[in-house]
C-alpha cells in the first residue's frame, strides 16, 4: 500500500541533495543546508503522499501510517516555514558581529511582521464569527483551511501561467533563431547589470576602507574593523581574478558613523554587494556560453556535408584518441538532430497535459458531469495499486513545476535570486519558505480534480478542513469557484489579451510581465559585439567574462535591435568592425607596471580614438548629404542610419564622460574629490591582499594619522 511511497522517499532525498549542491554557494553555512534541505523533503514528501492516500480511499484500506506521515510532514511543514525557516533567514541577513546580536535582530523583524499578520488574521476571525452565526466546527480545521485558501487562490493564478508558459516556451526555444536573438539581448542586458554590480562592489570596498580609516587601533570597535578587513581579505583571495574598477562615494556614502550599527550596516553591504557580483557573473557566464555553443550547432548544422557529421566546437578542445571521432558524430547527432526533435515531442505531451488540467479545473462545478481524464484514468485502472499512484503522481509533479516555474521567475525579478553555484543562505531559506507554502494548496488542488467513488474524502481533505468554510462570503461553492477563475485568466494569457491591454494603455507598461517574447524582435547589435570578443578571448584562453566590465560600459548608451535577412544587417557588421577597434580597457593595460607607461600608452589610445572618431564623422556626413541628394526607400532605414550616427559620433564622449579611463591615471583625481585620505583605491586592494598579520602595522599607520 506504501510501496510507492516508500520507494520514492530516498529518491526524493537524493534530488534534494543534488539540487542543493548544484544552486548553493560555497558560503552557506551547514545549518542552512540542512534547514532547506529537510523543508524540501518534507514538502515534496507529502506530494508523495498524495498518490497512496488516493488509492487507499479508492479501496476504503485507511491505514494509520497515511494519518501518521500526514500529520508528521504537514506539521514539519508548517513549522517550518511560519517560525524556523524566517527566524534563520533573519539570522542570516543581519550584518551584525554576534550571535546574540545577529537572533535579536531577526526576531525584531519577524516580530513586526507577524504582528501585522496576526492583527489581519485576528479581524477576519472576527468578521467570520460576525457573519457566520450559525457555524460549528472544528477550529483546528478552520485553522488550517486559513492558511492553505491564500495558497489556494494565489497558486491557481501561478499554476496558470505555467501552464501556459513552459510549452510555450519550449516549443519556440527550438527555433535556433528565436533562441539567439533572445541569448544576444539576454547577454547585453546581463553585462550592463554585471557592470553595475561591479562599480557597486568596489564602491562597497572603498567606502568600507574609508570608514575604517577613521577608526584607530585603540577604539572599541576595533574588532569589528578586524572582522570586516579579514572578510574583504577573504573576498579577494576566493576571487583573484576580481579587478577594482569605478570605485567611489555616493551621496549618503560618508552617513556610516563609528559605532556598531553603522559597522553591521557596512558588512551586511559588503556582503550583498558581493553576492550580487558573484551571481551577475555566473549569469552572464551561463548565458554567453550557451550563446556560443548555439552559434556552433548552427555553423555545424550549416556544414555537415564539409564536416562529416562531426560536431566541430570552437570553444572546446579537440577530443582525441581512437573514439573521438565517434564520440564527435554523437554530439552533432544529438545537437543537430535529436534534442530538436524532442523538444519538439516534448512541447507537445506537455501542451496536452496543460489542457487536460484546464479542462479538469473547468468541469469541477457541475456535479454529475466528470470530464477529468486523470480522475477517468485513474478509476479505470482497476485495483494495479502501482498504476493509480503513477497516474496520480505524473500530473500532480506537472502542476507543482507549473506552479514553481511562475513563483521562482516572479521572485527572482524582486525577492531572491536562483543561480547555480551561487546562490546565498537568504534566498534558499525564503525559496524553500514559498515551496513549503504551496505544496499543500496545490495537492488539495489536484485531489478536487478525482472524482473517488461514492464521494469519499481523502485523510488530507479531512484533515486539511472545509475551504468553503474559510471563505463564507461566497457560500459553499468557494471551492469550485476559484478553478473556473483560473482557468478564465489562463485562456486569456494564451491569447496575449493582458499585453494588448497593457500596450494600448501605453502608460500602463510599467505592470507588464517580461518575457522572452519582447527580446525576439530582433538581434542587440551590443549583445552580438560582446559574444564575438568573448569567443576571440577564450581562443586566446582567456576566461568567460574576464574583459567584459570596460567593454559593456562602451554598449550602455548604444542599442540598436538588427532584423535578419535586411540592410541592417549589414549596418551591424559595420558596428561591429568599427567597435571591435576598440580594446578592452583590461586587455590594453594587462602588462604595463609603471604610471608612465600607462600614461603614454593611453594618450596614444585616445589620439587614436579621435581620428577614428573624426574619420567616422567626416564620412557619415559625406553619406548624409549624399543621402540629402539620393532620397532613401524606406523612412525607417534612414532613421536607423541617423542613429548609427550619432552613437558613433559620440562614442567618444561616451568614453570620457563614463570614466574609461585607467584606474591608475585617474586615481589622484577621482580620490582628491573624495576624501581627505592620500590612500588610492591600488593601495587599499594591495594592503588587503597581505596576510591579516599585517593589521598591526596598519593599526599604526592610523594612529600616526590621527
């Protein structure tokens, strides 16, 4: 009876297991590890659970072990994520230096919090007791129904929207195309925020340095500038390749006083800004290679008579070796010919199951009809106890990935972030919180969709308590209500009607969901300039992403979408040839030592910007009058042209005014402007790159300042 159960348990561990190994950073600690990783189990443990109650309730054999594992996992559950899972989260997101400190702050956060919910769950207690007179019943119960009718209503919008989403997307991902013109505005959009993240992090650094400065070798926070220098140490010797660019004050950069709330608030920045530097990079890195090996499969696709049917790659070693040809003709087989074809397969089986659920959710109001083709397939199998729980199981785990995929793309554009290798304590503990959350929604969910002989109830329908009970003011029909509403809201998603509501209300674009739709109309000449320098560096065995940072601040005012098959084209050529002149600023400067070198080097750089500038202008004005006389075909060529322009007129404006210069000749300015301090930002990294031994000495240095 809980043979499937049973077996399912320890696969369930080991996804968890590898799930968290392969999204966690290196620097969650291991109690984190283990808090996510039993919530996970425990949720996943009772969609598991699912299956065995519906056959036993099928064939009236109630066992006590189904009451048990329900109580235990439901229980586990709710504790988890209502008091355990925030209490750590807070924990961990406090920037304060002791463990006291560090729980005192988490629980002040919490507290605030959960006296907002309970003052919100206090009045409509209230309201129900005022309007539900006649109404008797198990507390407990309504208790429950409580907290599962949010999950309820919210998961229903989520589940439809995955629903619609992941066939979608998946069915036009396989048209190479498509999937590279949303890799090239992926890619330029990625750079522009790894930049970001980059200024962020050494601004964070030298703020940090120039607090720390002020604080001498007798003060009594002095052991908390210790903690923050051995962390920046920390930070740099995990990550040499790290190069400090674009580091100054903001505004309210100099609001950091001396005293421990102010040095909390310095490291809780330090860190999230490093987080953030860590994970833009992993994204970018992901999204550039994943570019790359499209751009072989299709220049491999194009050539397979030349090749042989041998997968050629541009950015991996040649295999050798007696089977590496045959391992060669197995990798273009399944790039070129097979993953294609099912993915296709794919997008289709899964489109099916979407409709078998919407029609499942659509017919649960009427009361004689039953047009669910699980609950049909499921009663129609008989008593092969491994069948109904197979049956049971395959839509169930298709309904809790629909309705993830929607709840993690909605929270990785405000709340957390989903990164591999790099994601941090906070954003498992408040991802493994949303999960634990909606696993029983969407179980009760499911189990409303199997129609069980002689309309018995499941043990978790009893236990979960009566949902039309916890919301009376739509009567006794709440629980077939919602699904309608649902399924309503995702046929409109279907037909794109919320985009063309929200395109035609032109102020209302700040409400639209991005997807990859909007970045498909057309190739970003930025993101196709920065995936040919990446792919001319790591032929010269350079690492993904090492000379991105100058080279995307040179594409932040320049974006121009190019249609294939047209003149633009052509225009995106000349782009890319005119701006592959341009080094990166890295790249330029990697064996210079001395500040004169740089000095001169860079002042011949520039003379030869400004011919290429000047040259650049001379002949787009030829071509403009030129143009004054010929009258173009097509207004919007000439608008495009007219761009062109004045981006590369400009483009050398735009070096000077975005600071491209190098570090070391712009140090005394940048750094006079800032603070009264003569320490550069290459004297800060280098003192942090010396052991933490060294503190001493600098403790000195301070004191002779002061």
């Amino acid at each position: 009876m809980l043979f499937f159960y049973f077996i399912s348990l320890p696969l369930t561990m080991g996804m968890v297991i590898l799930t968290l190994k392969y999204f966690s950073s290196p620097d969650v600690p291991n109690y984190v590890l283990f808090t996510v990783g039993y919530t996970w189990f425990c949720s996943f443990s009772i969609i598991i659970l699912v299956p065995a109650d519906i056959w036993t309730t099928i064939f009236g054999n109630y066992s006590g072990g189904i009451s048990f594992f329900w109580s235990l996992t439901y229980w586990s559950t709710f504790l988890l994520t209502w008091v355990v899972v925030p209490t750590i989260q807070g924990y961990e997101d406090a920037g304060d230096f002791t463990m006291v400190e560090r729980l005192k702050t988490s629980l002040h956060e919490n507290l605030v919090y959960y006296l907002c919910v309970g003052s919100i769950a206090l009045l409509g207690l209230i309201l129900f007791i005022i309007f539900s007179k006649n109404w008797s019943g198990d507390i407990l119960g309504f208790a429950m129904a409580c907290s599962n009718t949010f999950g309820l209503v919210t998961g229903a919008f989520l589940l439809g929207f995955g629903l619609s989403e992941i066939p979608k997307g998946i069915w036009k991902n396989v048209d190479w195309t498509f999937r590279h013109k949303v890799l090239s505005h992926k890619v330029a959009k990625m750079a522009v925020k790894l930049d970001d993240a980059h200024q962020e992090f050494s601004s964070a650094i030298v703020v940090a340095q120039a607090t720390l400065n002020q604080i001498t070798n007798h003060d009594p926070l002095r052991p908390y500038t210790n903690i923050i220098d051995n962390i920046l140490y920390q930070m740099l010797k995990e990550d040499p390749s790290f190069k400090p660019q674009g580091g100054r004050f903001g505004e309210n950069d100099m609001d950091y006083n001396t005293d421990h709330k102010s040095m909390a608030m310095l490291r809780r920045r330090l860190r999230i800004a490093r987080e953030e530097y860590c994970r833009y990079r992993s994204e970018y890195s992901s999204f550039v290679l994943e570019a790359l090996e499209l751009e072989d499969t299709v220049r491999n696709y194009e050539r397979r008579n030349i090749t042989g049917w041998k997968f050629v790659s541009s950015i991996k070693p040649e295999r050798t070796g007696k089977l590496g040809p045959s391992f060669d003709m197995m990798e273009f087989i399944w790039r070129c010919v097979v993953r294609k074809q099912l993915e296709k397969l794919l997008a289709i089986i899964l489109g099916c199951i979407s409709a078998a659920i919407l029609l499942a959710e659509a017919t649960i109001l009427p009361a004689g009809v039953d047009l669910s083709l699980f609950s049909i397939l499921i009663n129609s199998v008989g008593k092969q106890e491994m069948l109904v729980q197979v049956a049971a199981f395959v839509p169930l785990l298709y309904m809790c990935i629909c309705t993830y995929f929607s709840l993690f793309k909605i929270g990785m554009l405000m709340f957390y972030s989903l990164t591999p290798r790099q994601t941090s304590s906070v954003s498992l503990l408040m991802i493994c919180s949303m999960v634990a959350r909606y696993a029983p929604p969407i179980s009760y969910n499911f189990l409303n969709l199997i129609r069980i002989p002689d309309n018995r109830k499941t043990i978790f329908e009893k236990r979960m308590g009566n949902i039309d009970d916890a919301v009376p003011f739509f009567g006794k029909g709440f629980n077939k209500i919602y699904p309608l509403i649902m399924v309503i809201y995702t046929l409109l998603h279907v037909t794109n009607f919320f985009d063309r509501v929200i395109d035609y209300f032109g102020n209302w674009r700040i409400f639209k969901f991005q997807n990859q739709d909007d970045d498909a109309d057309g190739f970003d000449s930025s993101g196709l300039i920065i995936l040919q320098k990446e792919r001319a560096w790591l032929e010269r065995g350079h690492r993904v992403g090492e000379h991105i940072i100058p080279l995307a601040r040179n594409f932040s005012s320049m974006n121009v979408d190019i249609e294939p098959g047209s003149n633009n084209t052509q225009m995106a050529s000349a782009v890319i040839g005119t701006m592959s002149q341009f080094k990166p600023l890295n790249e330029e400067v990697q064996h210079v030592t001395s500040r004169e070198t740089i000095t001169k080097k860079h002042s011949s750089t520039r003379e030869h910007q400004n011919k290429q500038a000047s040259n650049t202008k001379s002949t787009l004005e030829e071509s403009t009058s030129f143009k004054s006389v010929m009258r173009p075909k097509s207004e919007k060529l000439s608008s495009k042209w007219e761009l062109m322009k004045f981006g590369l007129v400009n483009f050398k404006s735009i070096l000077e005014v975005n600071n491209y210069l190098p570090l070391r000749q712009t140090e005394e300015n940048t750094l006079s402007s800032i603070t009264s301090s003569s320490e550069s930002l290459d004297d800060i990294f280098q003192r942090l790159k010396r052991p933490t031994l060294d503190l001493r000495d600098y403790g000195a240095d301070n004191d002779r300042m002061f």
